[in-house]
C-alpha cells in the first residue's frame, strides 16, 4: 500500500478497494480516469494490461506510476469530477473523452477500443452525440482532441456489448458497409431486434457470447427459423472467431453480401 494507507494482509482487494487505496494514497485532487473510471460508470472495458488504477492528478503534482497506479497529469476541474461510491472519478463525458483521444492516432486497435468505450458509455448513460461533440470542441488545444470526431463518427449507443461493437468495427475497417445496428423486423406479428444487419440485403449478423445466451438458445432457435423463414440469412460469430479468425469472417460476410 501506500505510504499512512494500511491494510491487514489477509484482506484481498477487490476493483473498488483497489481504487480507493490508490486515491487515498494520492495528493488531494487525484480522480480515478481511464477504462478504471468507466469502470465505476458501470461499464467494463478493462483490459488484462490495466492491472494498475488509473488516476488522473493535476501538472502541478509530481506524482508518479508505480506498480499499483497509472498517473496521468491534466486538468480535471471540479465539473468534469464525479463522485461513485465515495471515490472521485472522471465525469461520463470526461471518460468518453479521455477515451477518445488518449491513444496513438495511427493505432487501429486503439481506435477500435476507443469506439468500444464510448459505444459502451453512451449506451449505458444516453449520451448525446451533438452534446458530447460540443464538449469536445469546448476543449481545442487539448492533447488528441483531433482524434475523438473520427470516434464519434463511428460510435452508435444502440450497440449492446463491447464484442457486438468489436465485430462492427471489423467490418468496417475490412472496407465493408457500415452495418446498422440492433436492426428491428416484424415477421408474424412479433419483433425482433438483430445485432448487426444489411437490411437491403436481408443479411443478419450475430455475435453469440458464451455466456449471453446460455439458457436462451430455444428462443434463439425460435427467432432465427422465423426470421430465416421469411427471408433472412444468417452469420453467428463467437469471441474465439473474432480474435483467431478476423479475415474468415470478413471473407464470410464478403461472399454472403455478394451472394444475395
């Protein structure tokens, strides 16, 4: 722990008590930012490589990364700081920003989880893209600031899950359309809500994760055999086909789009 933080030993830290050590452990004015305060705004997008709290301080600390936080230095005045569970963290607005722009401008991975973020941020709380674009133009001059409308652009808060938004943005930096999202039809009186969709096309894709649709599988079944019976075709991609095999897919939607 920090220097005058103590815990006992045996006491194994959860994200909150992680969190809370490393701010209390910081000078005054340290918030918790990043994907650790997306994190607190009830999305999770931390990644296996954010095993430190990320904290933001102002420039005029001297404070510095170890092995139990990230420190980045900026401004954060007191409208950009919100309080969740007794811990000060990042707005929403500010974590989307952070998020948008806090990256290498010639990262496609980085840009892809930036897109993941704010996806995931705007689904949770409605975010307003027209008002969000404003608090970004409020902020000229800021490091990266160029890189949040590219983001923006591409970021849609009707996606569902942060691997629903991955396989978009796969597609589309494979040169292919932009899908719309949670795509609604009507067949037999009923309506259902596909993940990705070329509508023109009548080309539903799916993202099936391990865990969401453990016990739904006979609605599912359901659902596709009425959408496929009134004309529908059908991609189900999983995470391990995402990560393993991205050209498979994008070669597989290429072909599907060709075909119908």
């Amino acid at each position: 722990m920090r220097y005058d933080v103590y815990r006992w030993s045996g006491l194994k830290l959860d994200r909150h008590g992680r969190a809370e050590a490393v701010v209390l452990g910081a000078p005054p004015g340290a918030v918790v930012s990043g994907r650790w305060a997306a994190w607190f705004h009830d999305v999770d997008v931390l990644r296996r490589t954010d095993d430190r709290v990320e904290v933001t301080v102002p420039r005029t600390l001297h404070l510095k990364s170890d092995s139990e936080r990230r420190v980045r230095h900026a401004e954060v005045p007191g409208e950009d700081i919100a309080i969740v569970n007794d811990i000060p963290v990042t707005s929403v607005f500010r974590t989307a920003f952070d998020l948008s722009r806090l990256r290498p401008p010639k990262s496609g991975y980085e840009f892809v989880e930036a897109v993941v973020a704010v996806d995931a941020l705007a689904h949770r709380h409605r975010i307003d893209s027209d008002a969000f674009l404003a608090y970004a133009l409020a902020h000229r001059g800021w490091p990266g600031v160029r890189l949040v409308e590219p983001v923006l652009e591409l970021s849609d808060a009707r996606a569902e899950s942060p691997m629903e938004t991955r396989l978009r943005m796969l597609l589309v930096s494979g040169g292919l359309p932009v899908p719309e999202v949670q795509y609604e039809v009507a067949v037999g009186g009923r309506s259902y809500r596909l993940d990705l969709a070329y509508p023109d096309k009548w080309l539903a894709i799916e993202y099936d994760g391990e865990d969401s649709h453990r016990g739904y599988l006979g609605a599912d079944a359901r659902r596709q055999n009425a959408l496929e019976s009134a004309g529908w075709t059908f991609r189900r991609y999983t995470a391990d086909a995402y990560y393993r095999r991205p050209a498979e897919i994008l070669s597989d939607i290429r072909a599907a789009l060709a075909r119908t």
